[in-house]
C-alpha cells in the first residue's frame, strides 16, 4: 500500500537565508520551508534522495502564499547524474490573487513512476506588491508511494481464519492504491506532531483492532483520533503564537502561551490515561485528578494581566474561504482531484498586513477523518476577527456568554482587539485609542462619530503645528477613510467622504503639504471609492461616483492628474457589469470635462481603454465605451481611428463596428452608408418613375398626333371634288425640284394617302404603324426636338415658346428683347449685354439651334430643317441622318422599278417571237 515515503535534500541552486533547502525533510505548523534567494536567476532546482528506491505514486507541495512559483516541472531518476531524470510533467500554480495573498495552495498530483531521486525545477514567480524580491517559497513537500523491495507490515489473514476478506494497516478491504489520511502532507501541516505521532500509533492500533474483528475498541480509537485532532490543531495554535511573542520580545505573553499549551497537553494525556489510552500509544501514565473527559477539556483561562491581549471571539463563526481553483494540469498523467472540503471544515486564513507577514494559527474544527487532497492549505495565523465593515447592523440572533469577555458598557464603543490595535498602531499614536476604538466599533454610530472627530480636529489644526505633525495627522486620517469606505451603513460612508473632501480642498494646500501627501490621500482612497461604484445598492454606487466626479476638479488632484491615472488603466472584459458600468462613465466624464490633457487623458490611453470595454459582455459597458470613442472623434479627428479595425465591408458586418463608423460618418456631417443606399435607392425609383411619366407623356403626345392626323385624312376624304380643283388653282406653284423634300408623290384622293407617313416631315415607311411612328417621332423626325428639361418632344419651330410658357422649367428662362430666343435667366443679363446674338427680324422667323432668320412658313422650315442647300441648318442633328435615309429609299425603289421594267421587256420580247 502507498504510504509516506522519507526523503533528504541533497541539492539546491540556492537559499535565502534561514529558508534552507533542509527544512522541507521536516512537515509541521512551525517550519519556516525553502526560499529561493532574493532576485535570483530563474529556473531554480531541487535534488530529493528518498530513503530507499521507490515506485511515486503522489507528489504533493505546499506553495508560499504569496511568494508564489508560476510552474514547477518534476523529474525522476535513478541516480543523481542529469542523464538518468526522465520528465514526468509540469504544474502550474494559481497566482493567489483571488485570495488576496491570504491562502497557501497544496498542489497534489497522481503519477506512477519508480525511481530513486527527484528533480524540481522551479520556474519564476508570479508579480504581485507583497513579494518584492521576486522570491519563490516551497514550505513543505511530500511523497508518497510503495518502496520496490519492501512489503506491506501486516501479511493478509491466513486461510484458516474464518473471515476471508483480506485486511491492510490502513484498514481498507482489498484496496491497493488506498492513501491513509495520516500520511497526507496537509495532516501533518495542521497537528501538534507529538498530537501527530499519538493519532498515527492509535490509528494502527484502531486497525489491529479492526483485524481482530475487536470493534468495541475500534470504535473507541476512533472516537480518541477525531478529538486529538482538535487537540492537535489547538496545540499547534499555542505553539505558534508562543513563537511570535518570543520574536516580538514579548516574554510575558510567550510564558502564558506555554503555561497554556504545558496545562492542556497535561489535561490531554490525563483524559487519555482515563480510558486506557496512553499505553496503547506510546506514553508513560500521569496522574488522574478526575478532570472530565477529553471531548470536555476547556482551554486554559489565561492570567488577568494579559486578558486585553488575547482576541475577541466573535458571536457568528466566519465562514471559511472557498478552495482555489487551480487552472493546472499534470502533463501527461491525469491530476487526480479529492472531493473537495465539506462546509464545516474550517480551512486556516493568513492576515497579510505586511510584505513580510507574521504567520499565526487558528482553530479548526474537525469531526471526521477526511481526505486532504487537491485544496488550499491557508496560512497559519490567528482566528480572524469579524469585520463589521463588510455586514449589516443586525444583531447575532446567538450570541454567546464569555466570562472573559465582558461587553463594553453602554454608550460607549467595545475594547479593540489586539489585532486590530496592531493593525491601527500608528492611528492610536496619533488620535488616541478612544477615537479608534470608535471607528473600529460594531456600532455604525461610533463609527460615524469617530470621522466627525476628526473631520473637527483637521478642520481646526492651527498653523504652529509642524510638518511632520501634520503629516501623521493626514495618513492617520486617510487610514480611517480608507476603511470606512468600506462601511456598507451609508451614514459612515458619506462622513468618510466629507472628511476626504476637507483633506484635499482645505486641509492639503492650507497647510502646503506637497505633492507626496496629495498622492498618497488619492492613491489610497480612490481605489476603494472605484470598488464601491460596483456596488448593488445605487445611492451608495452614484455617491462614489458623484465624489470622484467632484474629486477631478479639485485643484491638488487636477494639477496631478491624480483621478485620471487611476481611470484610464483598461479592465479585464470578465469584470462585473456594474464595477466596469462605473469606470466607463467616470472616463467618460473626464473627456467631457477636461478634453485632452497629456500625459494622461490622450487619444491613445482613451482609444485603449475604450477598445477593451468594447469586448466586455454587458451591452450597457459597449454602449458607454461607444460614447467615448465619438467623443474622441470629436475632439481628435480620424486619429481615432488607428485604434479601430479597418472600415471594410468585413468589419461592417459587426453591428457594433458599423454603428461606430456610422456615428463617424454622423459627427463629419456625412451620409452613413445605409443612407447612402437608401439616398441611392431612392434616386433609382425616382429615375424610374420619371422614365415611366416620360413615356406616359409621349404616348400622350403620340394620340393627340394620331387623332390630328386622322382629322385631317377624314377631311380631305370628304371635301368635293370641285373644292380640290379650286383649291388646287389658288395655291402656288411647287418649288424647283431641288428644293422639295424628297418625299414620294401619292394620289391625295387616296383613301389611304396619310397611311405610314409622318405629319410633321412627310416621310413615308411602310414601318410607320402606330409603333413605328412613335420610335420615329421620339428619336428621327428632323423638324421635331426633345426637351432638354421637360423631356417633351416638340416642334422645332415652336420650340422657343415652349421654353417660356409650357415646359415644366419656365420659370428659369426669359426672352431675349433681340433676338427673341428663350435663354436661361441666369445668363440672360449677359446676353443681352453682349449683343451677339442675331436679331430677330420682322416678317421672318428664327431658327433657335442655328439662330437664323428664316422664311415664314411650313415649307421654309422643312427647307431649312430637312434641306440640302447651305442654307440649310447646320445645327440640326435629325437633318443629316433624314436625309441619308431617305436618299437610299430612293435609291432602292429606282433599282427595284428598272427591275421590273426589264423583266417586263424581256417578257414582251419572249411573246413576240412566239407569235
């Protein structure tokens, strides 16, 4: 079976002074185990010889509790030469944070290996205010495993006993890997270890009793170890503190402490006598006085002379803190976890007041046996008093009776322990231990009484009073308000922040204390006032975050930008909503208040603290860090961003990135770019509604011309003959041949004459339906022109008019008194001025895209608009194209008439030669 293994150290790299490698071949409360030498060269290593050649089955290490390694690897080998360790794997330690430095960490790690020595190799430590020597501590060790050549002490039960199950020491049935609890490194880290030896030989006893199957005196031991483990622990206390009276020189009190620990050991072994105990563990008997039984025995009382010293036992038991989750595993075997310690196994708290803290011991209560494994292992101090800072004002439904103890009398506070006299020594100096007895009391209106005290002290310091006094005076009080910061009664709170506001207004620059005493009242306060505005109850949080609104402006702490260095720092994004809440709105305020202000409140600080709150969790935190980034935007420009992903289609598809880019684009005075689409989209509908109006209005256009042109067939269709005669007599004479529009002749009697022929230029197309002279009318006739502006198709000659009385833009466009053209308003003035134009004359008209005069008249303006002369309109861009088109009509019907022509005179040819 697995048990603990001895081992000696045989090498090291180094050793602080008085931490030798030494001290870990021992394990009990009062050694003080190795640290690695102050700033020393990392990895640091261990060499362990164990007793004899053994197959490991469990590591286990104790860390310091701040001076923390960040990962230890674990070797094994047979001899000590470098060639012969084989990896086993590697641990990583927590950085104790969580903790604040007041708990030590036992790692334990299952492995199978066999070997002769291991090999630690320590990595470096972990950052943190307590260890300023970068140092890493090991306070005890331990391994436990089965040596190769050894067997177990008890053989299994032969085959003639009547009971065949088969028994080991450690009292578990057929268990091989069973690890007995005395064995475990926290066993031994938490017992007296003469209380340690005595458990360990009545467990043997217990299981020997077991064996013989004799379970009335099995029962018995057991009942004895789990008292003398209470025992143990308590003697282990007294030794403790016993040791810590020694090194403060305080021989009264380590006296008393020996007293103690001599009168209730004696007490122990007396109870232990009485049950016939002793001889079974080892001890010569003493005599019995008929004290009572052990589980009875009370703690010696101790002298009066010392009963100030000793520390009040609070009425509510503290709850223990919870193990540290450790993040590590053993590579690459499996770390194996114990269940973890049960609620009423208290675990031992350290008080780190100190870089260097004194370690004391607690009382635990403990009712069982239990596994130590894979859990946090404190530091030995002392019972930790209550905080009334940290709980309601609501009385102890239990509180109970210490004759030791007297209550305070009324209407005045209690007597402060003795910790906490340690703990505000310098303050006691300072104000007396009447006013700190105060702020330390219970009651929260002693405590708001003690801060008026001494916001009426500071506020009547006379002058005379020196530096250095003066100075005391201002810690001592930041002291108290640091704490009372803390204080959840909302009274005690708001009088701390009333004194802080007389320190820094009145008290720091009336007596001209410096920059070194403002910083120091900022920088010890201000972190407690940043931790309160995370706290649940709003008037309490929107106090804090009032006063540090109002503490920037003040002018010592502005002049140093005190405020801000403490703001801008970025926070983890897994920082609580309404903690992180707090901080975004406090930098925020100071943007808006102070813009930009180097060193401190500058483009980057802010960018950087902002990008972080972008990738907290809480919509509310990304809202309020968006804020910020548009305010810098505002003040800097596009400075902002260079801290922010490229603006790209993919960094679009964020909703957070594009509503920033968007809010951008806003503060420039720009479109964002889903209103540049929807501007783009409605632009696009638009268009298309003017296209569909356009094409509505020419087909309007198009039926008002049908209908004329119809008018106009039916007439002619119906007038008399004799009427076309005369009519023919009474109009002039056709023009030469080489100014008529070369339009094909047709019957006018024809019915169907105005079929396929445009009213307008007289051309002819068998393609002119009703589609064909729409396409014909909108894009070729030469005497008709589009709109520029109304996108109307109107005659060429009327195209003047229409500008001035009938298109939609009239109203820009007035008339030219010489040359009667319509011309923009805009450039009408200078037209006219410049006298360039050709004047219109009368009895002619005026062509408005050449600008000549012309004939009146319907056939003057087809010469002029469809003619071939050079008087012909040079700027009519239909007139050319017309003209091309219909010479080649031309040309092909000539080359399709000789066609004919032949083929009939060869047909005439064939029938005469016939006949």
């Amino acid at each position: 079976m697995p048990s603990k293994i001895g081992y000696s150290v045989v090498g090291s790299t180094g050793e602080a002074e008085g931490y030798g490698a030494k001290n870990l071949e021992h394990q009990n409360p009062t050694i003080p185990g190795w640290q690695t030498p102050r700033f020393c060269v990392y990895p640091q290593e261990l060499i362990i010889r164990m007793n004899e050649r053994t197959n490991v089955k469990k590591l286990q290490l104790l860390a310091h509790q701040f001076m923390i390694p960040s990962k230890i690897e674990f070797f094994v080998g047979t001899n000590e030469s470098a060639d012969s360790f084989k990896r086993l794997g590697y641990i990583y330690l927590s950085n104790n944070e969580k903790t604040g430095f007041k708990a030590r960490e036992l790692k334990s790690v299952h492995v199978d290996a066999d070997g002769h020595f291991l090999r630690l190799v320590v990595h470096k430590n972990h950052m943190n205010k307590f260890n300023l020597y970068n140092q890493v501590g090991i306070m005890a060790f331990n391994v436990i495993g089965d040596g190769i050549n050894k067997r177990h002490p008890l053989k299994p039960i032969s085959s003639g006993t009547t009971n065949p199950l088969n028994y080991s020491i450690e009292g578990s049935i057929n268990k091989p890997d069973y690890i007995s609890p005395m064995d475990d490194l926290a066993f031994d880290m938490y017992q007296d270890p003469e209380v340690a030896g005595i458990i360990r030989k009545l467990d043997v006893k217990k299981q020997k009793a077991v064996i013989a199957e004799n379970f009335d005196i099995a029962k018995r031991m057991k009942q004895a170890i789990a008292d003398l483990q209470k025992v143990g622990e308590k003697l282990a206390r007294y030794e403790l503190d016993k040791r810590r009276a020694v090194e403060h020189e305080d021989y009264d009190l380590a006296k008393s402490k020996k007293s103690q620990m001599d009168e209730y050991r004696l007490k122990v072994y007396q109870q232990l006598q009485k049950y016939n105990l002793l001889e079974d563990a080892g001890i010569s008997p003493v005599k019995q006085n008929g004290e009572p039984p052990l589980q009875q025995v009370q703690e010696p009382q101790p002298s009066p002379r010392r009963v100030t010293s000793e520390p009040r036992v609070s009425p509510r038991p503290q709850p223990s803190p919870p193990p540290m989750e450790s993040p590590s595993l053993f590579v690459p075997h499996e770390e194996i976890v114990s269940p973890r310690l049960e609620p009423q196994e208290q675990v031992i708290q350290e008080e780190v007041a100190s870089p260097e803290p004194v370690a004391t011991y607690s009382p635990r209560v403990r009712h069982s046996p239990i596994i130590y494994d894979e859990k946090v292992i404190p530091a030995l101090v002392k019972h930790k008093e209550p905080d009334p800072f940290l709980e309601d004002e609501v009385p102890s439904p239990r509180q109970e009776f210490s004759p030791d103890k007297p209550s305070a009398p009324s209407g005045e506070p209690e007597a402060m322990s003795e910790k906490s006299i340690r703990e505000a020594s310098s303050v006691i100096d300072v104000f007396g231990l009447p006013l700190v007895s105060g702020a330390y009391s219970k009651t929260w209106s002693f405590r708001e009484d003690a801060l008026l005290a001494v916001y009426k002290l500071l506020s009547n310091a006379p002058d005379t009073i020196s530096k250095d006094d003066l100075k005391a005076h201002l810690r001592a009080a930041i002291f108290l308000i640091r704490r009372a910061i803390k204080d959840k009664v909302h009274a005690v709170f708001h009088a701390s922040l009333r004194l802080l506001e007389l320190i820094l207004v009145d008290f720091v620059p009336k007596h001209k204390l410096g920059k070194v005493e403002t910083v120091h009242a900022v920088s010890r306060t201000l972190p407690n006032l940043i931790q309160k505005t995370g706290e649940t109850a709003a008037r309490s949080r929107n106090a804090a975050i009032e006063f540090i609104d109002r503490m920037s402006e003040f002018a010592v702490v502005h002049q140093y930008q005190l405020v801000a260095q403490q703001a801008t720092p970025p926070f983890k994004r897994d920082m609580a909503m309404r903690l992180a809440l707090s901080r975004v709105e406090i930098l925020e305020r100071l943007f808006t208040k102070f813009g930009l202000e180097p060193p401190v409140l500058t483009v980057e600080t802010g960018m950087k603290f902002a990008s972080q709150a972008l990738s907290h969790s809480s919509g509310s935190v990304r809202d309020a860090a968006t804020r910020i980034i548009f305010l810098l935007y505002k003040i800097a420009g596009n400075a902002v961003k260079a801290y922010l992903p490229p603006d790209d289609n993919s960094t679009r598809k964020n909703p957070l990135y594009r509503n920033i880019f968007d809010g951008f684009d806003r503060i420039s005075g720009k479109l964002t770019q889903s209103e540049l689409k929807a501007q783009q989209q409605a632009k696009a509908a638009e268009s298309e509604r003017k296209k569909k109006q356009e094409i509505e209005d020419l087909q309007s256009q198009v039926n008002q011309l049908r209908q004329m042109n119809n008018i106009v067939a039916n007439e002619q269709v119906q007038q008399p003959a004799v009427g076309k005669k005369s009519k023919k007599s009474t109009t002039k004479p056709p023009p030469p041949a080489e100014e008529q529009s070369p339009t094909k002749p047709a019957d006018e009697n024809d019915s169907t004459y105005l079929e396929n022929m445009c009213i307008f230029c007289g051309e002819r197309d068998d393609a002119f339906t009703e589609e064909g002279l729409d396409l014909h009318y909108w894009k070729h006739c030469p005497l008709l022109k589009k709109c520029e502006h109304c996108k109307q198709v109107v005659e060429v000659a009327g195209y003047c008019g229409h500008l001035l009385t009938e298109c939609d833009k009239k109203s820009e466009f007035g008339e030219c008194p010489r040359c009667k053209e319509a011309i923009p308003l805009t450039d009408l003035d200078k037209h006219v001025a410049d006298k360039r134009c050709a004047a219109a004359k009368p009895g002619l008209d005026h062509c408005p895209l050449c600008h000549k005069n012309i004939a009146l008249g319907e056939e003057s303006w087809k010469s002029h608009l469809m003619g071939v002369k050079r008087d012909a309109c040079s700027e009519n861009p239909r007139r050319q194209p017309s003209i091309n088109r219909l010479r080649a009509k031309e040309e092909s019907e000539k080359a399709a008439a000789a066609g004919k022509g032949k083929k009939s005179g060869v047909g005439n040819l064939k029938k005469q030669q016939r006949r």
